[in-house]
C-alpha cells in the first residue's frame, strides 16, 4: 500500500508520502496521507505545544496546502495553489488516510503546512526503493509513479529571524598575475543558528536585493557600505578602494520574509593595521619570478598549510633559506607533486650585494644537489642555505609549475 507516513523523533518531523497516480477520470493522480491514530499527519508543533495532525481538518482550515514547486509563495503570503477536485477520506480501512486528488500533471510539487504561528514545507522525495533523491512530481496520466516526500519540517516560527554572526575573517595578501602587485585580500562570512524547537526561525533571500544576508562595513576611513550576500563577502585592494590596511567593522543582518534582525559588530585589524597580532598569507606561485615578503617575525616558529587536507599545519622553522626553501616545496608538491623552487634570490640592503641559488638542482632523494646548483653572493651553497630569512624582505622566487599556492599564518 502506498501511504503518507509522519514520524516524530526527537522533536524533528518526518513525513514520508507516496505520490499515487490513479488512472480515473479528471484526476492524473492523488497525494495520500495516512492518519493512523497516533501518528501526527502534516504536523504543526504549535508553541504551545500543542499538535496540528488531522491532514483533512489542516486542509480545510486552509493549513495545508499544495502548490507547483515553481510558485510557491512565503508562508505569509496565500498564493495560487493546487486545487483538488476530489478528496477521499477511508476512516475503516488500516491505515486510515485521506486522499487528494488533482487534474495537474507533469509538475513538481510542493507542500506547505501554516498555521500562521508554524509552518513548514515537503518537496524532496525518493523512489520506492528509497534510495534515490528526486524531486516530489505529479506524473503523467499514461505513465504514473510513485513517490515518497523524504522530509517535512513544520515546526519553524512565523517570526522575524535569529541575529546572524561574524563566522570568520580570512585576511590574505595575493599576486596579481605577473606583476610585482600584492593586493589585501578579507573574505568575512556569515554565520546563522536557526535555533531550536519551537523558536527556530528560517531565513529567506528577503533584504533589498534578493539575498538573505546583508553585512555593513565600515572602513578605516569609516565610511560605511552595506553589502548584500548569501554567506560571504570579498574586499579587495585590487577592485576597491577603500580597502586599505587598518581597523574594520562587520555587522551582519539576516532577513526573512516578516523581518529582519541585526548581529553584533565584529572588529578586524589586519596584519598591517595598527593593534593585530596575527595573520595568513597567501602567495600564488607561477612559472617566472614571484616575489614573497614574509610580514610575520618569529620565523622559526611558523604556521604552514596542509593543503592536501586544507587545515594548518604544526609550527614549521623558515628562520633560514633552507627552511623557506623547504617550506615552499612541501607545500607546493602537495599540490602538484612535479613542483619545485627553481631559484631564490634578493637584493641585501647592508652590504648592496645580490644572494641567491640562480639554478637549484635536486638530487634523487629529492635534496638539493650542492654540487650542481648555482648560486651567486656567497662562497657556498651551504652558506647561502644557512643564511637567514629578514622579515619584510622581498625575495625573488621560481618555480616550475604553474598556479601553486605557498600560505603562512603568523604573528607581527
């Protein structure tokens, strides 16, 4: 038997419902919902805590409704729903169940519960098998089908939504192309907690351009913007001005379609600005002369980056050429395992002399080839290797791979 079944675990709803297309006249299929004693049907957890179960009563009360998943309207908003043109209600048979049945076919569909406190709505089905997501469909007349709604949450409030946070800002200083430009990058990201049962509250894409979040920034000049996203924003150096190095302050508003409600203000200071302590760099390598100015001091005791498993890594020594070198390939080679540094080189500001490995050779294990690389400045490549890496200081690198990214988080 196809049936529409509602399981409440934990406070979650469930409803599983079969779509059964029944060849009858005027009618390309039915939407069956059991009611078995019990079991809340097309539930509304009231904040009351009272519960909305009765599938018949809920339609008739103008509760539930059904719509082609292409309109479906805000839950204060009635819309043009799907009518059906007859409706069978088996009160002997077991289970019980009450059947909807329309004229529509060939369309996705909807289901929405509102009982202007809660509301909730059911599109995403899975074949008999229950394997296989797919979208919640009227089949054809000559082809039905049956399908199941996989999940129905009812228990949102039909109230403004919770304040939304900072989740994080991620400051990185990039390469533009082949130039000796270095733009500061902050990527700031919106963080929300629908909160729980009873009080959870959706948000919506509600604010004044179609999105569910808003972020107003204010610059170190404080001049303010307000910018409009789905989760995160992006200043650049490259493509606004106002973005400079200094004290920022991000205030996240979430929207939905009663309200809206702002978050508390999150300060930045970035790695330049005045007050910061910390902060990641990142560098895009490319196949010519790359320049790398390291801002962080501290250098024997580093952060590096997984990126084979994108987190952080233990603290790394690059307080010496050999330990940059080393720190740049492990990373590098993670992400294309043919990838090396070719040449490092700088200009030293006390004796106004050039530095540098101009021609670095591996042996087979992968080591420098002390013998074969060429190197200018000093007597050795041992001594070059043994000199140490000065914060601030731009140094020239090459690789022999193309687009491989070097990152390093670290404290001024």
């Amino acid at each position: 038997m196809n049936v529409f079944k509602c399981i409440k675990r934990g406070g979650v709803i469930l409803f599983l419902l079969t779509l059964v297309l029944a060849e009858m006249v005027n009618a390309s299929g039915s939407i069956k919902i059991e009611k078995t004693a019990g079991t809340p049907n097309c539930s509304i957890t009231l904040t009351s805590g009272a519960v909305l179960n009765d599938p018949l009563k809920a339609y008739n009360d103008g509760a539930l409704k059904f719509y082609k998943t292409s309109s479906v309207p805000a839950p204060n908003q009635a819309g043009v729903p799907l009518i059906p043109n007859r409706i069978d209600s088996v009160s002997t048979a077991t289970p019980n169940y009450v059947s909807f049945y329309f004229i529509e076919h060939d369309v996705d569909v909807t289901i929405r519960c509102f009982d202007n406190k809660n509301f909730g709505y059911g599109s995403t089905a899975y074949n008999d098998g229950k394997s296989v997501s797919q979208t919640l469909h009227l089949g054809s007349v000559i082809s039905p089908s049956n399908q199941y709604l996989k999940t129905f949450q009812t228990d949102y409030l039909a109230d403004s939504p919770n304040a939304p946070t900072i989740a994080s800002v991620a400051e990185s200083s990039l390469r533009d192309g082949d130039t000796q430009n270095q733009y500061l990058t902050l990527v700031v990201s919106v963080g929300y907690d629908q909160g729980a049962i009873p009080n959870r509250r959706m948000i919506s894409a509600s604010s004044p351009q179609g999105t569910s979040y808003a972020v107003e920034v204010i610059y170190p000049d404080k001049t303010k913007e307000t910018l409009y996203t789905n989760g995160t924003i992006s200043l650049s150096t490259k493509t606004n001005p106002k973005v400079t190095a200094g004290n920022y302050s991000f205030t996240p508003t979430a929207y939905n379609w009663y309200d809206n409600k702002a978050g508390v203000a999150k300060s930045w200071d970035t790695l330049s600005g005045t007050g910061s302590s910390s902060g990641t760099v990142t560098w895009t390598l490319k196949k010519t002369i790359n320049t790398i100015a390291i801002p962080f001091t501290g250098l024997n005791a580093i952060e590096g980056w997984d990126f084979a498993n994108n987190k952080p890594e233990p603290t790394r020594d690059i307080s010496t050429i050999n330990g940059l070198i080393s720190q740049i390939n492990a990373q590098i080679k993670v992400q294309n395992a043919q990838a090396k540094v070719t040449v490092i080189g700088w200009f030293d500001e006390t004796t106004q002399k050039h530095f540098g490995l101009t021609g670095i050779t591996y042996d087979v294990n992968g080591s420098i080839d002390k013998i074969k690389t060429k190197y200018t400045g000093a007597a050795s490549v041992d001594e070059i290797l043994n000199l140490a890496t000065v914060t601030g200081r731009c140094y020239q690198v090459s690789v022999d791979e193309d687009q491989v990214k070097f990152k390093l988080t670290g404290t001024k």
